[in-house]
C-alpha cells in the first residue's frame, strides 16, 4: 500500500485525531496531578550497561543500540528523589516470531509513569483514574473490574485478556492484579520469561521451585479485550532485585550502577506502569489492525 493512500483512509485519519486528543488529555492531567514530563535515550552505548538493547545500529563505524523500553532510566529518576514522571515513550520490540502481529509493533509508543507510591492498590487508582480521564471525551464512561491474577490465568488462559463487555457501546476495563510472577515459559535458550520484568516485587517470595503460584505486586490492563498495558511496585532491595536477575538469567553486569543506587536508597516505595499509545487507540477505535494507528506503519 502506498503511503499517501494509507494516510488518505478514513480509519487512519480518526486513528490519528484520537491518538491527538489522548496525548493533550494525558498531558493536561498529569501535569495537574504533579508530574513533570522526562525525555530519555533511545540509544545505548557499547559494553557496560546497555539497559535492554534491542535492534543494533552502527553510528560513526561505532556499534550502538536501541533500547527497548525506559525502565531503568524511570526508576533511576525515582532513586534520585525526583517524585513524579512521566514520558511519550519510543519503544522498540522484536516481533519477527510473535503471534497476533495484528496488536503488535516493532516501534510504538507508550505513555511511562513512575511515583513514589505506598501501595500496589494507591498505585492502581492512578492508572485508573488516567484512563478514566482519557476515555471521558464525548461523556463515555468506564466500566472497571478487578480480577486476581492467578484466579484470571485459571479461568481465561495465559494470555489472561478477559473482553467484558455487555452491550455495543461500553468501555470495558479490566484490572489484573497480583499478576503470577511467571506462567513457567522458557525461551529457545532455557530462560525462564518472567510476566512482567525482573523488577516486579514478588509477594511472600520463599520457594523456588514454585514461581508459578508466586504472586507479584503487579497488575495488566485490560480494554474491550484488548491488553494495553500494566504496572507493578518495584523491588526495593538490592539482594532480591539480585536474586531476580539470577532466576531470570539476566546479567548482573548490565545494571551496575542501578543496584549500587538501590542498595544505598532509603526512601518511600516507587511504581510505575505503561499505556501502549496505539493500543489504547485500537481498543477505543474499534480497528481490526494496529497499523490502522500509526501514519507510517511497517508493512513486513
């Protein structure tokens, strides 16, 4: 399909205002609710930590590459006593091997936030409350619902994307808490996949052997079926986060500087989630293709 003739589709027009509209309404309440707005690399220098590289690229014959998320630099603002953040996320993912390409983006966007939070449920009631304010326009209103995250993989499978609705015109919104710290998947190379990432605390972490039951302080998101995002309260010791990256295969070498920063932070509890910006659009436009969301998409 020729550029100009995807631009010129009626869906991608509506797509694109909507995506307009969500990025003004988040702005204007977070920033009311006293988050200020970060920006942070895209690119990660050779060797030492890389913070999730992605995609290689080569810059002045020098290898670089694209990270896939800000998750450390958010909570590295948060160890340094910043207090509320908040950022429209460049985010890079492969997808080569994925199923349901259909939702899903090697570049899109998210909207990241980070706070010191006392509470997986205080931490919740704001990503609630931003939804709310967002999917307000045209005097919408939000259905929630709230499912434990082991109850919810029981009855609707791994994938845990209940679509709730009751009648055409609802907004269906389903909190997944306490999601399991991991469904036992392992990789082609023997690595088990965590559900969330490395730095979701665990709940009543003991046994090993049982990380299937072992629930986190964590959360997914659900709209009209659709996953768009999630969150989770951190980990705040420095010998668990350790004994996470151990039980995840992850490299200790890569996150130096981070663990040095949380071994020495004495403050509040932080948290944080992430909207997927096209996501959010698909389930509220009702389109079939998240490439329907983006003007430019990649058609491979």
């Amino acid at each position: 399909m020729k550029e100009a003739e995807h631009l010129q589709r009626r869906e991608v027009m509506e797509c694109l205002a909507l995506t307009n509209r969500i990025r003004q309404r988040t702005r204007y309440y977070l920033e009311k609710q006293g988050f200020t707005e970060f920006d942070t690399p895209v690119l990660a220098v050779p060797g030492g930590e890389r913070y999730n590289p992605t995609f290689p690229v080569e810059i002045d014959g020098e290898e670089l590459s694209l990270s896939d998320s800000p998750q450390v630099y958010k909570m590295l603002f948060m160890l340094a006593g910043y207090d509320r953040y908040y950022q429209f996320a460049h985010c890079f993912r492969p997808i080569a091997h994925e199923k349901n390409k259909e939702t899903r983006l090697c570049e899109f966007i998210q909207i990241d936030v980070e706070l010191h939070v006392e509470s997986l449920h205080a931490l919740i009631r704001e990503a609630v409350a931003l939804l709310e304010t967002i999917c307000a326009e045209g005097g919408r209103k939000i259905s929630v619902r709230f499912m434990d995250g082991l109850w919810c993989r029981e009855n609707f499978g791994e994938e845990m994307k209940p679509d709730l609705r009751e009648n055409p015109g609802e907004i269906s919104l389903v909190v997944i808490d306490h999601m399991p710290l991991t469904n036992g998947e392992w990789t082609g190379d023997h690595v088990l996949i965590p559900n969330h990432h490395i730095f979701a605390a665990p709940e009543n972490f003991g046994k090993a052997e049982d990380l299937v039951n072992t629930r986190t302080q964590s959360f997914d998101i659900v709209l009209n079926g659709i996953e768009i995002g999630g969150g989770d309260m951190r980990i705040m010791d420095a010998c668990l986060q350790e004994k996470m990256m151990e039980i995840f295969s992850v490299d200790k070498k890569r996150y130096c500087s981070y663990l040095e920063e949380l071994a020495q932070y004495k403050g509040t509890p932080t948290g944080g989630f992430a909207i997927g910006l096209q996501r959010l659009v698909m389930a509220l436009a009702k389109v079939s293709d998240i490439r329907e969301t983006v003007a430019f998409p990649d058609w491979r």
